[in-house]
C-alpha cells in the first residue's frame, strides 16, 4: 500500500512492534520509548526495517519510519502485530494498539479509518478488535464506511497452483456478511503478489526463468507445483537458488499463473507481466477502495473530530457549554458541514444503532461517501439535467418518508438525508452552468 517493500516480512508473522508509516524528506527509522526517548537507526541494506531494533520489544511504544513514498503524503499507515500471535506479549501490544487496552485508547483514537487483515475465517478477537475501534473512534468518524476487511493470502485457500479466486470472492462476501455491522467491505488479496509486483522485485532474469518453466510438457509443470517440495526437488530447466527466488517472490499461484501467461504469451515482456501479476493481486481493488472511502472525505472527518472534541470540552466546564455547542450547531448548518451530519447519519443506520429499509440504507452511505453523483443515484449513463432532477425526486422521497412513517430517529436521519439530496441537485446544476 506504501510502495514500498519496507515493513519486516516472511512466511510467518513477524511483525513485532506498531510500526508507523508516514512521509518525511529522508528515509529515517525512530525508535520511540515507552518513556518517550528516541534512538534513531537507519534502514538496512536491502532498504527493510531491521530485523534487530537494538531496543527490546518490551520497551518500544512505536517504531516510526519516515520515507520518502510519494503514497504517504497524505497518509499514515499504522501496522500492528496480528493479535493471534503465538508470541504473546505482540498480541497484548497489539490489543493495546487496537484499543482493547484502555490504557492505549488514544492511539486507536488518532486512527481515522482501519483496514483490518484476517486469514480465511473470522475469529472472535477479529470482531473484539474491530468493536474495538468503533469505540475509540471519534463520534463522526466511527462507523463500517471508514473500516475495510482485507482477507489476505488468498493463494494460500487451495494447494498448489490452482486459481483461489472462485474460493476467495464468495469467502470475503461471506466474512463481509459476518462483519456488515464493523467493515464496510472485504477485500480478498494476494499480498506476496501485491508486494512483488509493487515493489520491483520480479526481474527480467526471472522472467527468463518463468518462460523456461512455460516452456515444460504441461503435465510436467503441473506435478512440480502441486506443492514447495515438489517445486524444489524435482527435475527442472532452472537452478534451485532460482526456484527458491520464485518461492519467496510469487509462491506456486503466481509462479503457475507467470506460466500461464508466458505461455499463451511468449514474448510477453517483464514489465507486462509484472503489471498483470499486480492486477491479479487484488491490490487495484484495495487502493482503489482506500482512495474511494478514506481520501476524499478526510477533511471531513478532520472536521467532524474537531467538533466532535469541542463538544467534550464543553462538558468540562458548564459556562462554556452553551456557548461551544451553540457554536457547533451553527457551524453544522453550514451547506460545507452537511456532509459531516451526512457521515454521521449513515453511522447510525449502517451500524444499526436506527433501522432504515436496506435499500434506503444503502443509498444514504452512498450519498454519504461518494462525491459522484452517477454513482450515488446509480445512473452511470446520466446527463447533468437527470442527474439534478434525480437527485430533487431523492430528496422529495427522503422529505416524504421523514413525515410518513417513519420513526422519530429515521425521521431525524431522513431529513439529513433530504438536504443532502437538495445540495447534490444544486452542485450538479451548477456544474452544469
């Protein structure tokens, strides 16, 4: 996701610390101390974060690593270790990241969305964890449209070779269907094909390697990857260290789909087949769905934490309270911090705090998440003048649902709803004229 082949990695966990992950003018890694210190260390040689901190793990509060990534501008990821960790002490540091510990909730608080990484099936602690930062979360900014599932390894479902994906996607809609009230997706990814296609580590030689393996007797090829062993040990028109490369880049899915492509393909060059083994990997959908849900609407978010901690300082002193809320209300009127009343509605109706019809459901986080108006009314094929009078019959429906059976509290969120649709009309008619 940082475009970078940074964070430590291997086959088995091995992320041991929260480590950060933000953009700075020089590559630069700090050790930050439980009681605050710093001691600076640089990347090393193969440009990773190293694999001896010189600090014990005890004692770190966070790794944070500078980089000079272009994708970290205006992003900080935040990498916690897995919380079923066999090793027990990274679990507990991760429960704290995730909020569990009380004593770590505002770490999970500066968090403004999560993109939650499981294997295969959901566990209890998966769900604890999500729940977790829902409640550490800022009011406006806490619900299943910032927080997005990943399942990851999917070449891992099936043995050897075989294609995961017509396991993979009816998996993630059904961990999706499990979590609907925490995630507002899942995601399937292969994350070692992600990373090699990402970060350049495919190349050219080991291109030639794939098309001499493309070149085999198909039966053949397909006995050496039925698993690792076989890969390693059988006869092959390539070395063992160059196996072992392929291995630890792409694993038998990739290695048997780089094949498959060279093979209908043969002068498909390296540059082409990395492109495609990136596509393969599930990540376009991962960016394209982080840029979607997160980037745009961050100064919104921003905005919404700002107000959302003014009404906690009200409550500190009982002079101030009336003032700052008055304040608040008031800046929430404005047409530019609707959108903030927009998030937090399709809050509450997505986390099932007020019931709403799913379809009236699904069209309130639409308007509440996108900017496009072609999406957010599902008319891909409109013109501007649809689009505005679309958007006024939206409106008149959520304003007639407000005054005829609905609730008290859908009512509240209908008419959110019916002024969100009245300023969509007016922004389309504008950028029509």
């Amino acid at each position: 996701m940082i475009g970078r082949r940074v964070a430590p990695t291997a086959a088995g966990e091995c992320t041991r610390v929260v480590t950060r992950f933000r953009y700075g003018p020089a590559d630069r890694i700090d050790i930050v101390t439980r009681d605050g210190d710093r001691h600076s260390l640089p990347l090393d040689e193969d440009g990773m974060v190293p694999a001896r901190l010189g600090v014990p793990a005890a004692r770190i509060a966070y790794v944070d690593v500078a980089l000079t990534s272009g994708r970290l501008r205006d992003l900080t990821v935040v990498d916690t270790p897995g919380l079923a960790s066999t090793d027990t002490a990274g679990s507990a540091r991760a429960e704290a990241a995730v909020g569990i510990d009380d004593d770590s909730a505002d770490e999970v608080a500066a968090a403004e969305a999560v993109v939650y990484v499981f294997t295969q099936a959901v566990r209890a602690d998966d769900v604890r964890a999500l729940e977790a930062f829902h409640t550490a979360s800022a009011r406006l900014a806490t619900s299943p449209i910032n927080a997005i599932g990943v399942l990851g390894k999917v070449d891992t479902l099936i043995g050897g070779a075989g294609d995961p994906w017509p396991v993979a996607e009816p998996l993630a809609r059904q961990q999706a269907g499990l979590l609907m009230r925490t995630v507002g997706d899942v995601i399937p990814v292969a994350g070692l094909l992600a990373e090699t296609a990402e970060s350049g580590r495919l190349t050219g030689a080991d291109r030639d390697a794939l098309a001499r393996l493309a070149a085999l007797d198909a039966a053949d090829l397909r006995v050496l990857l039925l698993s690792a062993d076989l890969f390693r040990t059988r006869p092959a028109p390539i070395a063992a260290d160059q196996r072992e490369r392929l291995l630890t880049r792409l694993d038998l899915y990739g290695i048997g789909f780089a094949c498959a492509l060279l093979a209908a393909e043969p002068r498909l060059g390296t540059g082409e087949l990395v492109r495609r083994l990136s596509a393969a990997s599930g990540l376009a959908r991962l960016t394209a769905t982080v840029d979607q849900s997160f980037r745009w609407r961050s100064d919104a978010i921003k905005a919404g934490w700002a107000l959302t901690r003014l009404e906690r300082l009200a409550s500190f002193d009982p002079r101030a309270r009336p003032v700052i809320r008055d304040a608040v209300e008031q800046a929430l009127r404005d047409p530019a911090y609707h959108r903030l009343r927009l998030l937090d509605a399709a809050q509450r109706a997505a986390t099932g705090t007020v019931a709403l019809p799913a379809d009236w459901e699904q069209e309130l986080i639409r308007l509440a998440t996108s900017d496009d108006p072609r999406w957010i009314l599902r008319l891909p094929e409109a013109d501007p003048g649809e689009l505005a009078t679309a958007a006024v019959r939206a409106a008149g429906r959520w304003r007639a649902y407000a005054v005829d059976g609905a609730a008290p509290a859908q009512a509240r969120l209908a008419h959110v709803a019916h002024r969100g649709f009245q300023l969509l009309a007016q922004e389309v008619r504008q950028c029509r004229t």
